[in-house]
C-alpha cells in the first residue's frame, strides 16, 4: 500500500474511533458492539479496494505504462544565415547581401494503443533570409518562414488503423507534402537540402495545409509495396471544400534489390479541380478555362550502409496560366519539367558517424507556352546545385555549411534598369538546427 493511502486509512481509523468514543457515552453496550463491527466491515472493505489499487498501479508500472503513456513531445529550432554578392534583384549590381531566417516547430502526438493517433503541429519564424533579394523559378531557402512571428497551427489530424495496420486512414488539417513526393534524403529542409527545388518539385501545386482526407494500404503479404490517395481543400479557405478539390495517387514500390538496403520508387499523378486561363489567352474573357494537372516520380536507393542516391522528376500541364504562381518580384511564370540527382555521404567514412555530407543537381524547366506568351522573352533552363555538410557538435546542436550556385536564374529573363541579370548566382550559408 502507498504511503499516501496508509495516510487515509489512518486518519479513518482516528475519525472513527472518535465517533466511536462519543456513541459509548451516549448508547447502550448492544448497541455500540453492533456499530463497531459495521465499522470494522467497512474498514475492512476500504483495505481491499485500495489493495486492489494498489496491484493494478504496480501492475501498470511493471508493464512500463504511465498516464503519459503514448505521449510523445518533440520541439526544434532553425536557424539559416545566407549571403551573396549576385543578388540579381539588387538595384546596383553585385550587390552584398546578408540575411537570416528562423523558424520553430513544436510537435505533440499521442499513440492510443494499437489503433490510432493525434497529432498537431505548431510553428512559428521570421525573415525571408535572401530569398526576397533573387528572381528565381526556385529559390533557396525552404526554411524561411517569413510570418512575422505568429504562431500558426500547422497540422492537426487524427489517423486511424484497420486490419492490423495494412489501411490507414488520416484525416484533419494535413500537410500534403508530407504524403507525396516523399524522400528518404532530400525531404527535410531542416537537416538535409535548403533548396526549394531539392525539397519537392517545384510542378506540384500543393496547396496549403488544409482540410484533407488520406489513405495509405500496405498489404501486409506484399511487404514492397504501397498505395496512397489524399482528397484535399485546394483551396484553402475551408469553404465549399468540395469545389476546389486537390486530389493525389502515389504507388510506392520498395524492392529489395541489395541486402539489407532500402529503396523507394514513387510514382505518382496529382489534380486540381480549379479552373484557371491558359498563356495564350490570358487577357482574354472568353478564355476556355483549364484544369491543373501532373504527375512525377521521386526514387531513392541505398548503395551502401553509408551511401545514397536519390532523383525526382515532376511535369505540369504547361497550357495553365496560374496567377497565384509568382516569383518574389512578383512576376508570373510556369515550370513544366523539373528534374533533380543527388547523393548522401554518412560521416562514418571519415570517422564521423553522425556526420554526413549532401549535393545535388537539378532543372527548372519553364513551359513553352510560357515563353511564347512573352515578347523577348527567353525562358532558358534554370540550373541549381546545392553542397552541405551537416556537422553534429552534439546530441542536441547540427551545423551546416551549405553552398548553392544557379544558373539562368528566372530563365535568364530578369531584366533591371534595361539589363539582363542572367549572371550565375553563387549563396553561401550556414543553418543551425536545435533540437530539444
């Protein structure tokens, strides 16, 4: 028994002798005998009840369950400071340019047993970092959370499983990038690839995380492979949510082609049920209106316990003029091809198992439609490549020189006081990520 129910059963035992003192002076003996031994059968009762209480919390213990059980609570910080001589948005050219971003993020998810979870995702930054200074098709810092520092909810659902974890459905306020076009290392701007191009591919037009229903079904008897679906609000406003419907299917195929090394071969088709002009016809009323819709793959492979590949590749319809797909400057623009490669190198080679080294190379290719939209206009391929290395201090500090070079940012097409500002662009940073 605790010390805290000894406690009670103590001060029971004094009230009552108490009260058992005062009825002997007042009753006959008859009647006193039959009073205390009502009292003693309670007593008696009250033992066993907090016995048994006393076994199930010892029970609860040794199982290692707690009324925290299941509660998970994760909290983290992002820091990137960037700089440049090539800002091409600059009025002077070769313009110095330092800027810094942050963001937070806090986690909180409860497991409830073996059938289900909450989670919801709060997150809060400030500063574009350099990003307001380029005109680029993808730009590089995915981390900028330019809000002002207002918090923001994020992400709140609940998922549900059935038939032993082989269906999952989750639905609530979700973040679609989370559940397309997924990467096992070019998915995280907070640890791994800064670049926009690099996080996802810049032809999804995912909307904001919104209203939204997902399903995933893993045949348990056909462990390599995957389907998923999401029906999302693609709007954004949480009105007529069926109107403006964003709707995604992924087939994840994950073969064992080396032992004991993971792979992942996505495949997936998108389509926004919103009705946008087209570049030939932008300016005009009776414009045929027209559907967004793409598709794409995302493959990364281990080669080695210490070594991945990754790729992705994303296409858009190229006909949709979309307003709301702007560059920081403002202007207008559409990407029908991206393409990206890259490769993870863990520290372990070089001593440093918590370490480890990316880059990559990718394209952002404008749509034809889009260039023959425009009067001069060039529309070449935007190239960009990115190098970081990510340097544990320790359990709870990561370090990470990053560098990015692009070439014919905004397609070459960015032009300030009647000069083409189609020079390379060459960003160098630095992103600290705390974890608490």
């Amino acid at each position: 028994m605790s010390k805290y129910l000894r406690r009670k059963v103590v001060i029971s035992l004094f009230v009552l002798a108490i009260f058992g003192t005062a009825k002997i002076c007042s009753a006959g003996d008859g009647l006193i005998r039959a009073e205390i031994a009502e009292l003693k059968t309670r007593i008696t009762q009250l033992e066993e009840k907090l016995a048994q209480q006393d076994e199930k919390v010892t029970e609860l213990k040794e199982k290692g369950i707690s009324p925290w059980e299941g509660l998970n609570i994760g909290a983290g910080a992002t820091f990137v400071v960037q700089g440049t001589v090539d800002a091409n948005r600059s009025t002077n050219p070769k313009e110095d340019v330092t800027d810094g971003s942050y963001s937070v993020d806090l986690e909180i998810e409860k497991e409830f047993g073996d059938f289900g979870l909450g989670f919801v995702h709060l997150e809060t930054g400030d500063g574009a970092g350099v990003e307001d200074e380029l005109e680029l098709f993808s730009n590089v810092n995915r981390d900028a959370d330019d809000s002002g520092n207002s918090v923001s909810l994020t992400e709140a659902w609940y998922e549900h499983y059935f038939l032993d974890n082989q269906l999952t459905l989750t639905a609530g306020k979700i973040d679609s990038t989370c559940y397309l076009d997924q990467n096992e290392i070019a998915n995280d701007e907070t640890t791994q690839f800064l670049g926009r191009i690099f996080r996802n591919a810049p032809t999804i037009d995912f909307p904001d995380n919104n209203a939204g229903l997902r399903a995933l079904i893993a045949p348990a008897s056909i462990s390599w492979l995957e389907l998923e679906a999401q029906v999302m609000d693609g709007a954004g406003d949480w009105e007529d949510i069926f109107d403006n419907i964003f709707t995604t299917y992924q087939l994840n195929i994950k073969p064992q082609i080396f032992a004991d090394l993971s792979g992942n071969y996505r495949a997936y088709g998108w389509y926004k049920h919103t009705n946008y002009s087209n570049w030939a016809e932008i300016d005009n009323e009776t414009s045929q209106f027209k559907h967004k819709y793409g598709f794409g793959l995302s493959c990364d492979q281990q080669l080695a316990d210490n070594f991945t590949l990754f790729t992705r590749y994303g296409w858009c319809n190229p006909d949709v003029y979309d307003s709301g797909i702007t560059s920081s400057s403002g202007a207008n623009y559409s990407l029908e091809h991206t393409w990206s490669v890259g490769a993870q190198l863990n520290g372990e080679v070089w001593g440093r198992e918590q370490d480890y080294l990316g880059l990559a190379l990718g394209m952002a290719v404008p749509s034809d439609k889009y260039k023959e939209a425009g009067a001069n206009r060039k529309a070449d391929n935007e190239g960009h490549f990115e190098l970081y290395y990510a340097w544990q201090v320790n359990d709870h500090l990561t370090l990470s020189p990053d560098l990015h070079i692009i070439w014919n940012p905004f397609g070459s097409d960015y032009i300030v006081n009647n000069e083409r500002r189609d020079d390379a662009i060459t960003v160098i940073g630095c992103r600290g990520q705390v974890d608490f």
